[in-house]
C-alpha cells in the first residue's frame, strides 16, 4: 500500500514536497497507523501543510491543535492520504485509494471548491487549489480506487491539490459554505427539473389533443360524406318515384277512358259528390303523386265490391292481472308497493289483542276487516242486530276504523236508537279527522246519519247543522240539498206555530 | 351477436330537423311520397295536423289544419293507396278519418272512448293484406275497440274488462296475423304490464301474459302475414321478442328479452323492407337498431311431447342518442329503405337515414 504513493505522482516538481500524507515522510507498513481515538495527533489533515517544512516531517506536530473535521460519533476518521494526482491544463485527475472500503456515489461529496469522501471510518477531504466545475466533473469508482476527473473553471496549472494556508476556520467556513453551496445547487436542479417535466407534460398533452382532434374530424369528415351520398340517393329516388307516377297516370287515364262508358251510369251521382272537393283542392297539391282525382273512384269502388262485409259486432271480456295501485306497474317499484300494502295491512290488524274471549274465536273472526264484511252482509240482508254485533266485535278489536263507527250508525238509525247513532257518527267523525278530498264520502255519510238522528229526535236545529255540513263537503249532491229544505221547512214551520 | 364490423355497421344519420311550435305525439309518413305527417297538441289545447315536405336538407311545410282536441295517434293503416284517408284518436276519445286534401270535416267520425285513445292501428288498406280495412284503437278507459270505416257508430268488436271488475289503461294495440280474408289478430298492451292477443275470427282471447312493466308499444313484425314475432316494449328499459309460430298450451309463447336503456322504451318500429330489423325508441332520447337472428330450430318437442317455441337471439347493430327528450313516435318510410322519422317531446322533429340496411 505504501508503495501506492509514489507510483503515480507526476506533476510539477513541486508538487512533491505538498504531497499530502507526506509521501516522502511516509513510514512504511502495511496499514497506516488507525488512528486510536482520541489520538489528534496521529491525524494528519490531508491537505499538505508545505509551509511547515519538509512535507510530512512536519508530521504529527505540524497538525497539532487542529480540530478534526466534526468527528462522526466517537470514533475518529482515518484519513484516506494516499491519494496521488496529475493536471493538465484544463483538468486534475485524482485517484484515491480506497483501502478495501466499498464506495458508492453517496460516499461522494463534492463542491466548487471542496471535495470529501466519507466512507466511515476513512475520511478524505481537500479544499481545492481553484475553483472546479463540479457539475461536469467525474468520479469513477472501480477496483478499489475511486478515479476523479476534476475540470477547472480556469484554465491554468495548478501549484497544488490542495489550498496551502487553510487554517482551521478558514477550513471550516468553507466546508460548511461548500455544505450550503452544494444544497442550493441541489435545490436550483430539483427546480429546473420540475419545470421541464411540466413543460414535457404540457406537451405530451397537447399532442393528444391534437391527435384526438383529428380523429374527431376525421369520423365528422365520415358522417359528412354519408349524410350527402344519402341525400342525393333521396333527391333522386324522389324524382323517380315522381316520373313514375306522371306515366302512371297517363297509363291510367288512357286504360280508363275505354271503361268509363258502361259504368258512367252507374257511378255519376257519387263521382258528383265526391269530384268536387277532389277538383277544389288540385291547386293545393302540389305534386301529383296522390293520383288522379275523378279516375281513382271507379277503380277504388270495383276494389270495395271485392271487400269482405264488416264484421258482426261482438265484445269480448277481458280480465286484468289485479293491481291496487292506479299507477303503470313497474317492476323496480314492487317491493315499495309490497311493503306500504303490508303496512296498510298491519295497522288494521288487531289492536288489542289479549281479551280472553277472543281465545275462542276462529282465525278469521278475529279480523276486523272480514267482521265488517259480515256486518255489512247482515245489513244487506235486513239482520240489524247481527250487524251490530259484528261491527261491535270489530270494534274491540281495531277502533280505530271510522268506517265500523260508520256502519255501526247506520244500524242504530234502522234500529231507531237514535242516540247511540249520533254518538257513532260523532266516533267516526273524531276519527276522520284530517279531513281530506278522501275521506270526503265518509264524511258526508256520517253528518247524514247523524243529521238523520236529530231530525228523528226532533232536534231539527242540530240536524240542519250536520246536513249543511254535508252540503259543504258535496256542494252537488240534488238529495241533500232537497232533505235540507225539508227541515228547514220543518224548523220555521215549528217556529211559526209556536 | 354476430360479428359486424364498425365500418360495416349501419350509421343513423341525421338528415334533417324541424322545431315546432307544438308537442308532436305522433309522426307518419304517407305513403308513396316523400311526405310526412306530424300530429299533436299545440299550447291552447288544440289539436295540429301538420303536413311537411321533403325537399333537399329540409323540410318544407304543405297544410297546417288545426282540431279543437289535441291528437294523440294517427294511422294510414285502414286506407287504400289511392285515398290515403287518415284515421286519428285524440284526446277525448273521438276516432276520425280524415280526407287531408278536404280537412274540414272528417269522413268517418265516432266518439268510440270515454277517454283519450292512446293508441291506433290499421290493417286490411294500403295495398297490403287482404280483408276488410279495420282499425283499432286503445284507450285509458280500458276498452279496445275495432271500427269498420263502412259500419258507422258501433264498433265490430269490442274488449272490455268484465262488468264491475277495475279496468286497467290500454297503452298500445297491433294487428296482425291478417294473411288472408277471415284471419285477424289484434294484440293490446296495458299499463299494468298485460299483453292480451285477441282472435278476431273466433272472437276470443287468444294469448295473454304479464310482462311485469307497463306495456308502452307491441308491435308485429309483419301484419298481412302469419303471426311470426312480435316486440313488446316497456317501462324500464325492457322489451320482449316473442316467437309467434308456435304456441305451448301453458307456456304461451317463447321469448327472448333485453334490457337495453334505463328509461322506458317508447316504441318499436320493424323495418318494412327487413322484417328481422327494428328500431326501439327510449325515454332517454336514444335510438337502438336491432336485429333478431333465428335459432337453429324455430320449435321443440317439451317432456310432453307438446311443441314448444324456441326464442332467437338479439343484437345491437347500432345506437345513437339525438335528444335529451324521450322520442315518443317513430316511423319508417314504406317507400325508401332506411328513411324514417322520429318525434320527441323536445318540439322536434327528425328525418334519419340509416345506411347499410341492405348489407344486413
């Protein structure tokens, strides 16, 4: 490894005594001497210190005090010397042993004016003579020596690799002005390349849009194209067909002159009637592709002879798929419909379930809705009391129904308990409440049958009341209007001769 | 799907576009010529006929005539090539045949509904089948009814829901099955997702099923021919294809469906020179050109021993969306393969051509 030193030195002659690492003091042996921590001493900072006599016999004192380079952690670097370089004038290659240590780029720092290797534990630093263009500069690394190609921003020969009288601030200043440097570069870079790669995006973009663009006039081109071909094929088919019907119709006219004369006779009163408002209006058409005017009559009457007698009239009954709703039957709707029926449903199911009597009762006798049904039945049939009794089971099951009140009523009125009908309407109305276009019809009934009850209770007052009641809920109805004189003919007649 | 090269698929183009000033329910081409007919409702609450010519890149506006109800549905279907009469229903139930040449009063005319006729059809005119010319029309009070033009006031049949039972809307009606003088079949779509085949030579119920969506427009692929497949389209995006040659005593009719938008599809339209292509119209103003191809075998043999149909697949041939509105009429012109015209309720309305249907 000494030997490494100086086998590639070349350069000026001076060169030599700045050798760093002090190549001619070097002392021989396999490996330099690791530094053991804490020994300052053994450091040597690579950048020769030339001033101080004989390269490196200056040696360890020459380096003495001089503050390491921000030790990494505890341990102190072990300074990377053997490095050796050579310049043109435009350039300085520097080849840098590297002692088994494996580099990577990430190993590589380097600036203007500063240029480290760190691969712990091995440390090379070097404040450069002049001012290099480190954006073009090179690093190669390969068997085990890292190979700089270093262009500088003037041309001119170096005295040396290293700047010469660096002392220790100087040395930092400029390491951490090389630190920041090196930080804003990689900034500006990252910067720039943003921006270019927007502007290739922009671009990219663009040249789709052109793309598509010409695609989308391409097809209208197409469509255009089509739509005239289709146009002028229109244009001249309807000449034809126009051609054609002016020979058909001299055809005609010629085969029909030869028939008209047997069937003149017969024909004159309808080709009178009907001639006239064909002959009126051939100014109005325009083109003559409806036909000829009195002509077409005697083929079209010979054609209706042929014709087969109209039909006998007959009705055929149809029956429907039930459907409760009025509305179009859609099938993403039905399971909504299926529900709201089923809830309908529910809320007239039994209310109050847990009478022991209904115990007894068959499955069917418990639903108000079929006890109505019997009562109403029973009503039909003139069995007032049955009746009753059905709407009253109905009623301890469910009462919220108004129209069991309702019916209920009308039983009491045929019985003539008169008071049990007004309090049922009464019922039924309570429960009619809000009133609605449809729940009109109940209404009307119960101020009716409760109107009734009055009037048979000689209440005629109260009575008028609920028909006029009626009478606002169904302004039309005749019988209404007529049982509401009555009363009140009833009421002033009362009036009068009391 | 049968592999159909883009370049090779038919296009629908765009050929012209006319805004109105009233909402179009209806547009119809007249047959033989290169004029087309948009029905509808202007503002005040009258109904408008108006007569459009194709001339060049647009469209040149012949007759306005104006009905004191907004017109729902018009056909040329009853009429004979040479009167070319047409029949409308309009909102309040009134079922008219018109002589466009002398507007003012009508040569047929009925009260045939309570309420307004959603839907007419006419067979047995126009040079096409054979048979009595009838129409037929469906309405929201629940009836179809089948009008002779030579009978007047009573209709000759009649299909109404049985008395006291509730009565669903009739959204569309179809002819079909009119391939020689007796046979005719009328089939009616209703909102409650019932599709009823009627026979009017037996004057029964033939067929009926539910489809599960409100049925928006049923259409035969052919009318003056043995029933061979017919399109039900519907409320959420769906449509059936049934194969209509053979019927299974319990199973009806085979069917194949698709759900191809979102929205509702509003009509179906089969291309009159290609029975196999037909055009659905959506609720999101898009049109889908399909076609159905047939199965190897039309029919099979069930565990039974019963014939049994066997569907056919579909594919998509094409699709454009022209409008944020739905496109609620379509028509395809007799006359020139691939012209048609659409109406949607955005007040205008389309002239498209749609190249390629010959290299299907």
């Amino acid at each position: 490894m000494s030997l490494s030193l100086s086998r590639n030195v070349r350069g000026c002659h001076e060169l030599r005594s700045f050798l760093p690492c002090g190549a001619a003091g070097w002392q021989p042996g396999p490996w330099p001497r690791p530094s053991a921590p804490g020994d300052y001493s053994s450091r040597r900072a690579p950048r020769g210190r030339a001033g101080s006599g004989a390269g490196s016999g200056a040696g360890p004192g020459a380096e003495r005090g001089r503050a390491g380079p921000g030790a990494p952690g505890a341990a102190m670097p072990v300074w990377l010397r053997e490095h050796s370089w050579r310049q043109s004038p435009t350039a300085v290659y520097l080849s840098l042993p590297l002692r088994g240590a494996r580099a990577t780029p990430a190993n590589i720092f380097c600036s203007e004016q500063y240029l480290k290797v760190s691969i712990p534990p091995f440390l090379f630093e070097a404040v450069l003579y002049a001012p290099i263009d480190d954006t073009n500069s090179t690093a190669k690394i390969g068997n085990g020596n890292i190979f700089f190609t270093l262009y500088k921003k003037e041309p001119a020969l170096w005295d040396s690799l290293t700047l010469a009288n660096a002392d220790k601030e100087k040395l930092q200043y400029l390491r951490e002005n090389a630190v920041l440097k090196a930080q804003e570069k990689a900034k500006e870079e990252t910067e720039a390349k943003k921006i270019t790669k927007q502007k290739h995006k922009k671009y990219a973009l663009e040249a789709t849009m052109k793309l598509e663009e010409a695609e989308r006039q391409r097809i209208e081109a197409l469509k255009e194209k089509e739509r005239q071909k289709v146009a002028k094929e229109l244009e001249l088919w309807k000449n034809q067909e126009k051609d054609g019907d002016k020979y058909k119709s001299i055809q005609k006219k010629e085969e029909l002159h030869q028939e008209i004369e047997p069937l003149k006779e017969r024909k004159n009163e309808k080709m009178n009637k009907t001639r006239i408002p064909n002959e009126g209006s051939s100014k109005t058409r325009l083109k003559s592709t409806r036909g000829h005017g009195s002509c077409s009559i005697f083929s079209q009457k010979l054609k209706e002879e042929q014709l087969p007698a109209p039909r006998a009239p007959a009705t055929i009954k149809v029956n429907f798929t039930p459907r409760v709703f009025p509305t179009a039957l859609r099938e993403s709707r039905v399971a909504e419909e299926e529900e709201w029926l089923h809830k309908q449903a529910e809320a007239r199911r039994i209310i109050n379930s847990d009478l022991s009597e209904l115990e007894d009762l068959k499955e069917e006798e418990k639903n108000p809705d079929w006890l109505k049904d019997k009562g109403n039945k029973m009503f039909a049939m003139g069995d007032y009391l049955g009746a009753v009794n059905a709407y009253n089971l109905a009623v301890r099951l469910n009462n919220k129904l108004p129209v069991l009140y309702l019916n209920r009523a009308a039983c009491h009125l045929k019985l003539r308990n008169l008071h049990k009908a007004i309090e049922d309407s009464s019922k039924a109305l309570e429960l009619l409440t809000p009133p609605v276009p449809d729940n009109e019809n109940a209404r009307v009934k119960a101020h009716v049958r409760r109107g009734t009850a009055f009037c048979q209770l000689e209440l005629y007052t109260e009575g008028l009341q609920d028909y006029e009641a009626a009478l606002k809920i169904d302004p039309g109805n005749k019988i209404l209007e007529k049982d509401a004189e009555k009363i009140r003919h009833l009421i002033q007649g009362t009036m009068q001769s009391s | 799907m049968s592999a159909v090269l883009a370049a090779e698929r038919p296009q629908v183009v765009s050929h012209v576009q006319q805004a109105l000033s009233y909402t179009v329910f209806d547009c119809k081409w007249v047959p033989r010529s290169a004029r087309l007919l948009c029905l509808g409702s202007a503002a005040r609450g009258t109904g408008v006929l108006q007569l459009y010519e194709l001339n060049g890149a647009r469209l040149q506006l012949l007759r306005e005539i104006e009905k004191p109800k907004p017109i729902k549905c018009g056909t040329f279907g009853a009429t004979s090539l040479q009167q070319r009469y047409l029949a409308t229903g309009d909102f309040d139930g009134n079922l008219n045949i018109w002589n466009l040449e002398a507007p003012e009063i009508p040569v047929y005319s009925v009260k045939g509904h309570k309420e307004i006729i959603n839907s007419i059809d006419g067979v047995g005119g126009l040079g096409i089948g054979e048979g009595a010319p009838e129409i037929v029309t469906g309405s929201r009070d629940g009836t179809v009814k089948v009008w002779d033009p030579r009978q007047n006031d009573i209709p000759v049949a009649n299909m109404e829901s049985v008395q006291g039972e509730s009565k669903r809307d009739c959204w569309t009606v179809a002819f079909g099955n009119a391939y020689n003088l007796e046979e005719r079949v009328v089939c009616a779509g209703y909102d409650n997702g019932d599709i009823k085949l009627f026979d009017l030579k037996t004057m029964s119920l033939r067929w009926e099923t539910n489809i599960k969506n409100g049925v928006c427009s049923v259409e035969f692929d052919r009318k003056d021919i043995n029933m061979n497949k017919l399109v039900a389209t519907s409320l959420e995006g769906k449509f059936h294809v049934f194969d209509m040659r053979t019927q299974h005593p319990t199973k009806g009719f085979a069917y194949v469906s698709e759900k191809a938008q979102k929205s509702t599809i509003w009509q179906v339209r089969h291309l009159p020179q290609n029975r196999d292509i037909f055009m659905t119209s959506g609720g999101s103003g898009s049109l889908h050109l399909w076609k159905y191809e047939y199965p190897a075998q039309r029919s099979k043999k069930d565990s039974e021993g019963c014939e049994m149909g066997v569907a056919g697949s579909l594919s998509l041939l094409q699709n454009v969306t022209l409008s944020t509105q739905p496109i609620s009429s379509l028509d395809w012109s007799p006359d020139k393969t691939g012209l048609c015209v659409c109406g949607a309720y955005d007040q205008t309305v389309r002239v498209l051509i749609v190249t390629k249907l010959n290299k299907i």
